[in-house]
C-alpha cells in the first residue's frame, strides 16, 4: 500500500507518498478537480545463484493506487 501524509498550508496541499521500491518513472499522479489519484507499477526480481546455478528465482509484477479528495 501507498503511505501518505498530506499537509495543508496557507494556499497549498503538500502530499508526501512513500512508495518502497518503485522507481520515481513507474508512479503516477493525476489530479481530477479535488480529486488525486497516485498509482504506481511495481516491478521486483530476486535472483540467488551459486557460481552459474540459480538456486531461486523470485519475480513479482503488480500495481498499487490511492485515491484521496482535498
């Protein structure tokens, strides 16, 4: 899940979103009226090899958004 901290200031919002292991071109703002949306496509491999066997082979694909009304 997308972790979030929105502070309001005197005439602005300031939105702060941690997304672990997602690169900053892999995340996504849009912005509808009063409406934010942050997605974000996640892409982890984890591979363990010894010498030229891989031992394991580890690949997760998905997508995470928040949505949230200022």
């Amino acid at each position: 899940p997308i972790k979030l901290d929105v502070v309001e200031k005197n005439d602005a919002f300031v939105v702060r979103a941690e997304v672990p292991g997602v690169g900053k071109d892999d995340i996504h703002v849009t912005i509808d009226g009063n409406q934010v949306t942050i997605s974000a496509e996640v892409k982890r491999e984890t591979e363990q090899k010894e010498g030229e066997r891989v031992l394991r082979s580890e690949r997760y694909y998905g997508s995470v958004y928040r949505s949230f009304v200022l």
